[in-house]
C-alpha cells in the first residue's frame, strides 16, 4: 500500500476555440464504452468508502463537475445552455447503468458551437483595438461565477478577458525590456570600468533575431492553437473527462483512467514524472505544478526564474525550436512535449502561480533522470548560539519522500528504503553526540506507508501507529515486533508546512500523539486521510478506475482528512498562502473518528509546549529577518486574494512590477528549504532555537528505553496527570 499526495482530481477542459463550422468531426461513444460505463457504475459504490449508491444527489454532483470540466470559468455557454441540460442532472446514474454516455458527447457538440462563435468574436475585437486608458478592471476568477445569461453579457464578458491577455502581453513585454536593458547597462559599465571600455550606450549590436509576434498577434495565436486541439479531440478524450466527473461526484481522488491515462499513470504512481522532475496536474486548461521532485532538474535549478509549485505551463519548446502553446492542450499531451531524452533541453512558457494577470515567463531546463540518492534522506549538523560564546550541537535531517523499494527485500541490490536511510543518518549524528533532532518533513507529499511505520518507529519502542478503516474493517498498524530499539532518544522537532501529506502526516500524527516530539510550522499540514486502489473494468479497453478504498486514522481515533496536523508551534509558511490543502478540493470527504487505541505515552514534551510557544513568539517578534519574511507572506496572501485585475495601463505596470519583486523574494525563501545550512531559511532557524529552547527545558534528558512499566507515563495516559 502506498501514500503519495495524488491530487489527480478532474482534468480541466475548456477551449475557447473550436473548429470553424463542420471541420471538426462530429464525436459518438464507441461501442466499449457503454460496457466501461455498466462496471464503472457498478464497481464505483461497491469499491468506495462512502459505500454510497450512484444515486440522484450523486448524479447531480457529476453533473455539476462534467459541466465545470468543460467549462471551468463559466464563459463558454449560456445560462439557457446549462438550463437546456439540466432535464439530465438527475439521471446520470441510470444512463450509466444502462450503458448511456450520449448525455456527455451532447454537451460536448454544444460546446463546439459555442466556443466557434467565440472565436469570430475574438477575430473581430481584436482587429478593432483596445483603449487602455478606461479605468476599467477583469474579475479573472470565474470558477464559481454565474454563466452568462445572454448573448450581451457574454460579450461584454469576452472583451474584458481578451483585453486582459493582450495588456497582459504588452506590460510583459515592457517589463521584460527594462530589465534586459537594466542588465546590459550595468554589464556595460562593469566591463568599462574592467578595462577603460567606453562607457554605457556603446555596446556593439546584438546580433539579429525574429520580432516577437505583435500583441494581437501573440492573443490570436493562442486561439488558432486552441482550435487545433479542439479538432484533435477524439471519443476516448470526451469519455475519460466525463466518467472521471462522475467518480469526483464521491471525492476529488477517485477518477476513471481511460487506456491512454493508464498508459500515463503507469510511468509513476503520483502523477508524471517529466523528465524535468514535477508533478503535473491539469487546472483550468494548464499544466499545474504540484511539486517539484527533489534531485531533478526543476529542483536543482536555482535561479529567479525557476518552476515553483503552483505554477502553470502554458507553452513547451524544443532546443532552439520555437514555444508550442499547450494551454488547454490535454495533460497526457503535455507531458510527452515535456518528457524527452537525457541531457536534451526543454523551454517552458510558464504562468506564475495565482497571477490572473496572465504575465509569464521562459524557464529552460535540460532533462535528466530523477536520482533517488538526491531524493534520499539526508542529515547533517546545526548549531545554535547560547551566548557567551557557548553553542549548542544540534542534527537535522530532510526527508524529501517516503521512497521505498517495494519489488525487493531488504538486503538484496538495488534495495532503498527511507527509514534505513534516515537510521544511518541517525547514527551518524549520534556519534557526534547532538543534543536534539529536527526531522524536516516540508514539501513532503508522502509515498510507502510501509517507511512511514518503519520511520516511526526509530524515535518510538512500541506500540500502534496508524488505524486504516476499509469499508468492513479496521486494521491497527503497529511498530514492527522486531523493532529493537529507538535510534534517537534526545529531545525532537518535526518540521511541516501546507504541503506535508498522506505518510508525512502519519508520522507526524504519530510523534506529536506519542508525547515524543513537537511538531512545529504551517497553522495544518495537507490533510489527504485517504487512501486509493486501482480497479480493473473487464477488458483492457474500458480502462480502470481509481477510487478511494480507504481512510486512515490517528492512534487517538481523529483523522487527518481535511484538518491535517496542527502543529504545537505554528508559524505560517508562504505555502499557507496559496489554494492547497484537501479543503480546497471539491467534494472532498469529510472527517470523521474512530475509536482511539489504547497506547503509552513515549515521552511528554507537552508540558513545555506553552513555554515553548511564548519564547518561540517574543523571539520572532523581535527578528527583523522574519519581519520581512512576514511581510512576503502577507505580499503572496494579497495576491492570491485578488479576484480582479486593472485593465488600465500605468496600474497594471504598477501592479507587474510589484508583483514580479514579491515573486522573487518568494523564490529565495522557497529555494532556502533545500539549502545546505539553517542561514538562509527562516523557518528552519526558528525550528531549531525552539528545539535548543527544549533541550534546554528538560535539562538534556533522553527518552526512557522502555517505556512500559513506566508508571508516570501509565498515570500520565489514565489520568492526564504527570510531572
């Protein structure tokens, strides 16, 4: 069984250009697909862990999905559109059951015609210009909006979205020229100054290259694209979007694969391994950034420019070729524009994360293999300063995944396995004699659960781990029986943010409810409770489907769906800022407890805690490093708020430029969580003078090596009593 945080959820589609009028070829479900239709409709409520029947509420819930994945900014149909649909809403489980998926080709042809009168607007708005000087605004966050209730809306709509993109491409442009002449000034002037060159303002002229298109140019192309891809789409494309609604209607995680998706899903168990190194997921039309694997080539890249998740490709290059737009273009497309052979280059158009401005940016990468040793766990040592001169020996290890060969036996070649790799590095800090552990578990978003118990059980003897609910079950994991003993005894830290998931929280849920450690970071880690299986549908050709077959649940009987792990000392993240988290997601389960597990405590670092928290909080308060950290945060916090962009020139450039200088500083504090040393990161720095502040409180003792029998830990367990 494995955890990884799978945020497959619904591929977007939404095209703003068709086929001009009978050029794209009219769809119809294939044969097969009413029999992949009949299993999924059987296989789905039987295998889920609602147990819930495809009913009326669920059918209109996929109904409200497929029509959102379609049409994701509610700008494409009308309200008389969706009125006209609405006679199915019902009823999607009986078609299903009865081998019907006509219901999703019928909207999908609607769809086509749509997005075709779409297209002849565009072409016309764009060739009568645009006045830049109104002041005027595009609400750009269109997801939950009404649709259009007439043709006049609709216009009016489309002629605020298509001056946003063109104003969008001007103010980049602009922009982009500052700081390419910025730079080439003052690369002037330090040759000049090197060797008596003459000064700024006498370069020799750089060699010639193709204009970039003109901003109409740069709007019109992207729609010709989008017009190419809608002709492009095929049965199987429409059929795998349509089921995949149906099994969101019971969570986000649950999807239908369609042949060509299992290809795909099969490359890597969490989404796509691109050669890049990222997870990719589609939003709104883009490929969206769900993280970025460590070791890879996204990962290693340090400069301004580099891919952070949360970011959407929206373009894909070859070498020197030119940029091919990809928005909208299915993800399985996408991914094999990126995808490529060993030391080739790939160049990405890319969208900031929560930019509706549409500003964007070239990152080129050149693609190599994801290694696990720069995945793998790694430790070193910290020291924090006392005063007079004293400091204090402290280890920290990041663990960047679960990883885990799960093919193999321990012992044999090839075998890795996170726990044995964190065990090693355990050791290694013990024999240099630190006096307390920080385990960064940040940007963790999980993997094996098998390492997850395993791991636990280097800081904790004995006793449960986790509790997994199946429909029928409840089955206790424990520390192994063969566990030893603990590998680290002196007082710890774990360290989390937003999106820390699935095994990470485990073992996070796991220290934290054991009294062993203090968890320190985001106000909740992710909050994925959940586990999915993958089913077969019969033939090969109907496809399978992933669905959610389990929950997973703290040894105090709460689950982490949706609340995550609070941490005992919260200091919020820049990831805590932005749209992630299983709240976030639609139709997302709900939490829900089972009965706790009788256990021993391990240790109790609770008693501390509030000592902790004031010290840790008059520390910061007077850090004017983590000032201006805050201040980031609340910079990307207003941003992400922002529903609405200025459609006046002098105010968007305002707004790009400011924009463009909070990115940057988000990418310097991002970046220093995979640093070498605590200087640089915030967050790392303060986990550690709150693990010296430990260290200190309880006097430099070690865990007990057993803590059965240990009558203060029993009372401690009965009676919440204990000194």
């Amino acid at each position: 069984m494995r955890f990884r945080m799978v945020r497959a959820g619904l591929l977007a589609l939404a095209l703003p250009l068709a086929a001009a009028a009978g050029a794209g070829r009219p769809l119809a479900p294939e044969p097969v697909y009413a029999e992949a239709a009949k299993q999924l409709a059987r296989v789905l409520p039987a295998a889920h862990i609602l147990q819930a029947p495809l009913d009326e509420a669920l059918s209109a819930r996929a109904w409200t999905n497929y029509l959102n994945v379609i049409d994701f900014d509610h700008s494409y149909f009308l309200q008389s559109d969706v009125d006209a649909f609405a006679a199915s809403r019902d009823r999607l489980g009986s078609d299903l059951r009865g081998g019907r998926v006509q219901f999703a080709y019928d909207v999908f042809a609607v769809y086509r015609r749509r997005v075709e009168e779409r297209g002849a607007y565009v072409t016309n708005l764009l060739a009568g210009g645009f006045d830049f000087g109104a002041d005027e605004s595009y609400a750009w966050k269109r997801k939950d909006a009404p649709w259009p209730r007439d043709r006049a809306e609709q216009d009016e709509l489309w002629r605020k979205r298509i001056k946003n993109e063109y104003l969008a491409y001007v103010v980049a442009r602009e922009l982009d020229a500052q700081r390419a002449a910025n730079a080439a000034a003052a690369a002037t002037n330090r040759a000049a100054a090197a060797t008596n060159a003459p000064p700024a303002g006498a370069t020799n002229a750089p060699a010639a290259v193709a204009p970039p298109p003109t901003p109409g140019e740069f709007v019109r192309n992207r729609y010709e694209q989008f017009r190419l891809v809608i002709e492009d789409a095929d049965a199987e494309f429409v059929l795998n979007r349509f089921l995949s609604a149906v099994a969101g209607a019971y969570d986000p995680h649950s999807e239908y694969m369609s042949p060509a998706r299992v290809e795909d899903f099969n490359i890597d168990m969490s989404l796509t391994l691109c050669g890049i190194g990222a997870q990719l997921r589609s939003e709104d039309g883009a490929a969206r950034i769900e993280e970025l694997i460590p070791g890879g080539p996204a990962a290693r890249d340090a400069r301004d420019i580099r891919l952070r998740p949360g970011d959407k490709i929206v373009g894909v290059g070859q070498g020197t070729g030119a940029v091919e737009n990809v928005l909208h273009m299915p993800l399985s497309q996408t991914v094999r524009k990126i995808r490529g052979a060993k030391g080739t280059r790939v160049v990405l158009n890319v969208l900031a994360g929560g930019d509706g401005g549409g500003r964007t940016r070239l990152v080129d990468l050149v693609r190599d293999e994801v290694k696990l040793e720069e995945q793998a766990a790694t430790g070193r040592v910290e020291r924090v300063a006392l005063g007079g001169g004293r400091e204090r020996k402290l280890g920290v290890i990041r663990l960047p995944a679960f990883y885990g060969t799960m093919q193999q036996r321990p012992g044999t070649p090839g075998y890795r396995s996170a726990a044995l790799d964190v065990m090693r590095a355990l050791a290694s800090l013990n024999a240099q004699d630190v006096e307390g552990l920080v385990l960064d578990l940040r940007n963790n978003g999980g993997g094996s659960l098998r390492e997850a118990i395993d791991l636990t059980s280097a800081f904790v003897r004995s006793g449960p781990v986790v509790q997994v609910r199946e429909v029928r079950d409840i089955h206790v994991l424990p520390v192994p029986d063969s566990n030893p003993a603990v590998a680290f005894r002196r007082p710890m830290v774990v360290l989390v943010n937003r999106i820390s998931a699935s095994a990470s929280e485990i073992v996070a849920a796991a220290l934290q409810d054991y009294g062993r450690a203090v968890i320190v970071g985001d106000p909740q880690t992710h909050g994925k409770g959940s586990v999915q299986t993958i089913l077969p549908l019969g033939e090969e050709k109907r496809g399978q489907l992933k669905a959610t077959s389990a929950m997973y649940y703290r040894i105090t009987g709460l689950s982490t769906q949706l609340r995550g792990v609070r941490p005992d000392v919260a200091i919020p993240s820049v990831f805590d800022t932005l749209d992630l988290g299983e709240d976030r997601q639609p139709n997302a389960l709900p939490w829900s407890r089972v009965p706790a597990l009788d256990f021993t405590p391990a240790w109790d670092v609770g008693r501390w805690i509030p000592t902790l928290r004031q010290r840790s909080s008059d520390r910061l308060a007077k850090d004017p490093r983590y000032g201006r950290y805050c201040r980031l945060v609340q910079h990307v916090r207003d941003l992400n708020a922002r529903t609405a962009v200025p459609l006046e020139k002098a105010r968007r450039l305002q707004l790009a430029a400011a924009e463009a200088e909070v990115q940057k500083l988000e990418s310097e504090e991002t970046r220093a969580v995979e640093t070498t040393t605590a200087r640089d990161d915030v967050l790392l720095n303060e986990a550690l003078r709150i693990l010296s502040d430990l260290v200190e409180l309880n006097g430099g003792a070690e865990m007990p090596w057993e803590e059965k029998g240990n009558l203060r830990l029993q009372m401690l367990r009965m009676f919440g009593i204990g000194t």
